[in-house]
C-alpha cells in the first residue's frame, strides 16, 4: 500500500444461496489508475463492481474509497459512475437529458449543465446529438452517452461492466481506444470488468484475474502473461503447452528438465525454489518454439525431435500440433510460411518462453 | 327517445361517468402500491399477500357488496356492532369502496406484470447517478410503467363501468346505467328502452377497449438496448418498506374481512343480532337447483367456448395476411361487450321466432358461452403464436396430413392454454350475474340470481351459505386443473 492507493477492498465475500460470488476478495487500486477484473463468466467479476457500486451488500468485507469506509454509504451517494453493460439508458429521455440526470441531481444551474453536456458529449465525438432519442441511435453511440453520462458528474471512479461486449469487434477495438484516450486524459481511476483477454491486455495499467470469486493473480499485463501464476492463468492468457517435468539439475542461470519429449533448459526464476528430482509443470509459449526440418545448427542444446500430427493453415499462419514424446504433444506457429511440413520435425526452444507454474 | 325524457336515465348516465373514474382511480392506487411493494421491497409474508390479492378474482364481483353490507351495512358487524352506529356505509360512497376493492386485483396483475418488465438496470444507474428511491420512482419507474398503468386503467375502467352486480346491491337508490337498464327490462319490462341504453353503454367501453388496443400496439418502455437484464431490483428500505408492509397487510385483512365474514354469516344465526352457531342456511342448496344449473351452464358454456377457440384459433392463425386482423379483432371483439349487452341482445335476439330460444337453458349456454369467446381465443392465440409454424410444417414434410399434424402436434401443444382458457371461461360463467339475469325464465334459477333474490329478500344468512359454496366450487375447479398443468395456482390463475 502506498500513498496513491485509492481504492482498497479487503476480504470481500458474498454469497447468493450455494454460489459464492465473490470470496475473500481483496485488492488495491491505485489512483488514476486503469484497472480490470478479467475472467471467465461467473468467476465473480460483476459482482465486485457492483458491490463497489453498493447495489449489493457484502456479506463480509470491506471497501475503502479515499481513506473513508463506504460499506454503510447508500448507492446514490457513492460518487462512483458506472457504465452497464447493457447501457442502462433511460429510454424516456433523450440524450441531453439522459446525460443530464446526474447534474439536475447536483443541482448544478441550467446553463452550467447545457454546458457540461456539450462538454462531455464532445468528449467522446457526439457533439449535436443532444436532441436525439435512445432508440434512434446505433449500439456504438448508445455505448457513448452512456459512458458520457457516468463522466457528466465528474465521479471518483468510473466502473465499467463489460461496456464492449454488444458491439460488432471492429467497433470494439475503436471504441476501447477511445475509452483508454479519455480516461488517460481526465486520470479519472477506473475499475473495468471484462472477460477478454486481449481487451483487458491493450487498457489496463494492471489486471486482476479471477475465478470462482477468487483473485487469481494481479499484475500487469507483461507480468501476467510472461509469469503466470498458476496454470488457470496460463490457460486465460491462451498458453496451451503445458508440461509435466521433472527437474534434473539445477545451475545459477538455468534450471534442466526431464521431459517426456528430452531435456530442456529454463531460466530459473529468482523467487521459486527449485530442487533436484522435483515435479514440476511448466507452460511454454508457442511463440518460443521454432519448427525446422533439419537440426538447427546453434541451438541444439534445446531441440527435441518430433513428429507433425496435425497442422491448420490459415494464410497468415500455419499452426502445428507436434507430437514429442509421451503424452506431449506441442502447440506451435509459424508465421508467414514458405512451406508446410509434414512427418518428423525438430522443435528448438527459446529459454525465456519456458515458464514454471507453481503448483499450489 | 323516450328514454331521455326520463329524468331517471339521465341521472344514471351522470352517476355512471362519476363514480368510474373514481372506482378506477381508487383501483389503481391500490393495485399500483400492492404490485410495487411486492417487486420492490423484501417484506415478510409477500406470497399470502399475493394469493389474497387474487382472491377477488375468484369470486362475483358482487360477493364483495354482500359482504360489505354484512360489515358495514345497517347491521354490519364494524357499523353497528363494533362502532355502535345506526347507519351504514351505501349509496356512492359504499359503491366506491367496494368497486376499488373487488376490481384492484386486475390493476394489480397488469401493474405487476409491468413492474417485473421494467428493466431494473435503469433504477440501478439512477441510484448510480445520486437519485434517491424515492427521486428514482417519480422519474424511473413510474414513467416506464406508463404505458402499463393507461393498460389497466382501461381495463379496470370497462369493469367499473359496466359492474352490475355491485351498484345493485350497494347502491339501492343511487343508479348508475347498468341499473338503470335492469330497470328498464325487469321494472317496466321495456325492452326496447333497454337496448338503447345497453348502446350508451357499449359506446364507452367501446371506445376504451379500442384505444387499448391502439396503446398495446404502440410505444412500450421495452429495454431499448443490449442484453438480458437483472432480475434483481433495487430494494426498498427503512420506514417506506414498513409503511407499504402496512399498507398490504391492511388491505389482505380486509379481504380475509370481506370473504372471511361470509363464510361466518353462513354460519350464524342472525347476522348482527344473533350470533349462534347453525347448520340451517345450508339447506338452501338442497333447496333448488341453484348451484347445479350454474355448474352445469359454467362446465357447458366453458367447454364449448374453448373448443370453439381452438378451430378458430388455428383458421384466424393460418390466414396469415388476408383477413387476419379482422377476425382476429372479430373475436376479440365481445370482450368489449358489457355482460349485459350481450344479456340483453341475445334476449331482444332470440326472443321471437323463428329464433326462440328463450325460456330454456340453452340460450343462457349460448349466451356465456359467446361471452367467453374471446378469454379461450386469446390463451390459445397467444401459445400458438408461441409454437410457430415450423413444427406443423415439419409434420407435414414428414408425411402427415394437415388434420393429423394438427391432432399430433397442435393440439398437445395447446393442452396448458386450452386448459388455462377453459378454467378461466368456467370461472366466469360460474359467477356471472349480468347475463344470466336477463336470460334466464320462471322455474329456472343460478346461484347467483338465487343470491341475489336472497339479499334482497334479507336472507343473509342463506345468500352467504350459497356465496360460499359457489365461491368453494370455484376454486376446488382451478386449483383441480391448476394440478394438471403442473404450476402453481397463482400463476395458473396469472396466465403463464
């Protein structure tokens, strides 16, 4: 914890009947910070938020907000804007009023809320639309009065409930970014929840992957996918190659495994303890394996021999599902191909792409 | 046109266009806090609370005024008896509070229904954006339910207007057109005066069922945006939920009052005056042949009105584009038509040859039966459209002929809709007064005519013991066929 934590969530549990939505949950979130909950749906994300929202009380936990304690403040006074997935829009209202239900609240002037609409509509480029009504406008706009609506009254924090997920994936990938622009540039602190990989990767300052209500790991991004902490991670970050191993020797730099496939040399990881005959799994990314027909000549020492079970090829890519040994069959890429081969092949690995996955 | 000439008609007309706003009003209000506190707050006791709701609905609208003179009458247990007054509470005033109570559980069906739809993501960013309950009911909730609320208004608004049975009972001197027509064809035994006031009747109702129809059709607050909504709402909480806990529990008593005082006078002695216990009112059902006739009309009228729905259900529903909206509005169209209207047209109808018909009980089959046309047409329409055509399409491309893919497939399909349409026609065949009345002859009698004659005869006692009895045979019949579909009675008798 340090000076520009600004939110904190300490063992937050709810329940709903049997199904625990959120256990023993806790995390910080630092001020003006991006920050997304990201896991597979059910694993408890939505209802984080939504217990910071205060639409639901916690069972057990608390959540900080500034250094004040705001398990006992009602919703409507939490200054914390939320965009809903499915935009929560009022639809008897249009636009201008829509956006302008926060501050007529405020009892900000009339001429001070024409002005602060106009402000934010332009903010996320819908300037004159003021007049329109929610059913006339399409999904992407409709996205962006709601996200205007929650910025109107300048909240402490902006949460985000999945606000991409209705659109087309163009859309998506245009609107996150302006999304990513206006937060960097108000430094509003903002929590998003979303259960895709590659979008939480692309706006978070840190990732806090969940499941079953647990915090799985948080981090950054590079953190994350280049040091998965268990293979649950590993597996959202899209790793397939996981492999059981036994360790053979243990040096300073490098760590050698016995595989089912042949040895192969890891970096060892400072803060893990590695011992001589110890089970261990570890993940390697398909990024780092390089498939050739012949032996490469420098880096034999992390080479194993194998054969081609299945291959995919997609234009851009050919994806090869290589067999090397017993009940280890590889994932690999090649971009950009000259060929496609087929039979037995040799696999080099890349030492850095060999991740170890503590087994908890 | 001698008919305006009587200033008595006149002042009818005046009273009708009074007290329907106001019953209407009082309705809603009731219903609108009754569904409200059962969406929105988590108050102990919410299922009795509904299963009371609905018990009005089971029952002649006019049990309501029997018991009501039994409470509140002369003699009424809370007027005389336990406040020590010699008046009771009749004419308009009495008129109002029994029409607001026996007619709030239509308001309250159709309002809840709305509640449940309305999507609750909307009240949360509210609360999200600072509003407070309360802010969030005047500019949320209540503009969404709008539409909803107009939809019940009109409903209710038709039943106030053309109630029959109530205005009889309670208001005595103080006639509203239903009466007035009564009047007319058992008093002066015009029927002819009769029919044009049954046309000043029809107009009003006309018109609203129409314009109900137009609003159905037209804007409802459905969520404009994405994706499934919560189910959950934002509750109620502190002061407000316990006011509106107080506000279900009052009115649930007095219903438990209302039908609970029945069964009571049934068994009482003397109602107000001597209150031993007895077995001697009973013998009224063994008396005549009252309660049979209505089962035996109810079971007939019931069971033909749904066979007849289900064959022009399936012809309406295949005529796809030519015609389709007219006979579907065809159809539909007696739920416009006052009970009394059609009472009297089948009698001016079927009266001479070479259609006379009246004097035996086939008329009065007939006559409910047409009546509960459109009850059976709309459960069964609305499961069809449910099915689509694809599966009798697919039945045919497998080989079966139209009348066997209808038998096949169709037709089981439409079991729970036929059954729901069947149960919900019985019910108001059984309870019904103001068709019955006009059509029935000497000799012959219903429960309901026969408790009428009873109250006005001051045989409170004996009205109660049938009221009951009817009342019992009603629900034994729902909860009956509620088994065969396998859901609960409430939403049996809900609709879905």
């Amino acid at each position: 914890m340090n000076e520009q934590t600004f939110i904190r969530i300490e063992h937050l549990t709810k329940a709903f009947g049997k199904t625990v939505a959120a256990d023993d949950l806790s995390l910080t979130v630092d001020k003006g910070s991006f920050t997304t909950l990201l896991g597979p749906s059910g694993c408890g994300k939505t209802t984080a938020l939504r217990l910071i929202a205060g639409f639901a009380q916690p069972d057990k936990g608390q959540i900080y907000i500034g250094e004040q304690l705001i398990n006992d403040v009602p919703p409507h006074r939490r200054e914390v804007a939320m965009v809903f997935q499915s935009y929560a829009l009022f639809p008897h209202l249009n636009v201008f009023n829509n956006i302008a239900y926060g501050l007529k609240l405020r009892k900000v002037s009339r001429s001070k809320r024409k002005e602060r609409v106009e402000e934010v509509l332009k903010l996320v480029e819908l300037q004159g639309m003021e007049d329109r009504q929610i059913s006339q406008l399409s999904g992407g706009q409709q996205q962006r009065v709601a996200l205007s609506r929650a910025l109107a009254i300048s909240p402490k924090v902006l949460l985000m409930d999945e606000p991409l997920s209705n659109l087309d994936a163009k859309l998506r990938v245009s609107v996150r970014n302006q999304i990513r622009a206006i937060q960097q540039r108000l430094g509003i602190t903002t929590i998003y929840v979303t259960h895709d990989q590659e979008e939480a990767f692309s706006l978070s300052d840190r990732i806090a992957i969940m499941r079953d209500g647990r915090l799985q790991q948080i981090g950054t991004s590079w953190e994350i996918y280049h040091n998965p902490r268990n293979q649950f991670v590993a597996d959202f970050m899209g790793m397939t190659n996981f492999v059981k191993a036994k360790i053979e020797t243990v040096g300073k730099e490098s760590v050698v495994l016995n595989t089912p496939g042949g040895r192969l040399a890891m970096f060892r990881e400072k803060d893990l303890e590695f011992s001589i005959g110890q089970d261990i799994l570890v993940t390697i990314r398909s990024e780092g394996i390089e498939v050739n027909k012949h032996t490469p000549v420098s880096r034999a020492d992390n080479t194993l021999k194998g054969e081609v079970k299945q291959y995919s090829y997609t234009g851009k890519t050919v994806k090869y599902w290589v067999n090397v040994g017993e009940g280890m069959t590889l994932i690999t890429e090649h971009p950009d191909p000259k060929e496609i081969l087929t039979g037995k092949v040799y696999l080099t690995f890349d030492k850095s792409c060999i991740c170890p996955i503590p087994i908890k | 046109m001698i008919m305006f000439g009587k200033p008595g008609s006149i002042r009818a007309i005046k009273h009708s266009f009074f007290i329907t706003p106001l019953s209407t009003l009082a309705a809603l209000c009731l219903g609108y806090i009754f569904a409200y506190a059962q969406n929105y707050t988590n108050i102990p006791g919410k299922r009795i609370f509904k299963v009371l709701a609905l018990l009005p609905m089971l029952a002649p609208p006019f049990i309501v005024a029997l018991s009501w003179i039994l409470l509140f009458g002369p003699h009424g247990l809370i007027t005389g008896g336990l406040l020590g007054v010699r008046w009771g509470i009749l004419g308009w005033k009495g008129l109002w509070m029994v029409q607001s109570v026996a007619f709030f559980p239509y308001a309250y069906l159709i309002i809840d229904g709305v509640l449940q739809r309305v999507d609750s993501n909307l009240e949360f960013a509210a609360k999200n954006l600072g509003a407070s309950g309360l802010h969030t009911f005047w500019t949320v909730t209540l503009p969404l339910s709008s539409p909803g609320l107009v939809n019940a208004a009109i409903l209710v608004a038709i039943y106030v207007f053309a109630d029959f049975g109530n205005p009889l009972l309670i208001a005595g001197g103080w006639s509203v057109l239903p009466t007035a027509i009564y009047r007319q064809v058992i008093g002066y035994y015009d029927l002819e005066g009769a029919a044009v006031l049954c046309t000043l009747l029809l107009v009003p109702t006309l018109i609203l069922f129409l314009t109900a129809r137009k609003i159905l059709g037209g804007s409802s607050y459905v969520t404009v945006t994405g994706r499934e909504t919560q189910s959950e709402k934002p509750l109620v909480g502190g002061i407000t939920k316990w006011l509106l806990f107080g506000f279900c529990a009052f009115l649930s008593l007095l219903i438990v009052l209302v039908y609970g005082s029945l069964v009571v006078g049934a068994f009482t002695q003397t109602w107000g005056i001597d209150w031993s216990f007895t077995l001697k009112h009973w013998s009224v059902l063994t008396g005549s042949s009252g309660l049979s006739n209505s089962l035996l009309l109810a079971l007939l009228a019931g069971l033909g009105a749904s066979f007849f729905s289900l064959f022009a259900c399936y012809f309406i529903y295949k005529q796809k584009f030519l015609g389709k909206r007219f006979w579907d509005f065809v159809v539909l169209l007696p739920a416009a038509i006052p009970g009394i209207f059609v009472g009297i047209g089948f009698l001016l109808a079927f009266s001479t040859p070479p259609f006379a018909l009246t004097g035996g009980l086939v008329i009065i089959v007939l006559g409910l039966l047409v009546w509960n046309i459109p009850i059976t047409y709309q459960t069964n329409i609305a499961a069809l459209e449910q099915i689509g055509p694809e599966l009798e399409e697919a039945a045919l491309n497998l080989g079966a002929s139209h009348v066997r893919a209808f038998g096949n497939v169709i037709v089981p399909l439409l079991r729970i809709p036929f059954l729901h349409g069947f149960a919900m026609g019985f019910m108001r065949a059984v309870t019904n007064l103001s068709i019955v009345i006009f059509l029935i002859s000497p000799g012959q009698t219903t429960a309901t005519v026969q408790i009428l004659a009873l109250v006005r005869y001051a045989e409170l006692g004996e009205a109660a013991a049938l009221a009951v009895a009817l009342f019992a045979t009603a629900i034994l019949v729902v909860v009956s066929i509620s088994f065969f579909t396998e859901k609960g009675i409430v939403a049996f008798v809900r609709g879905r």
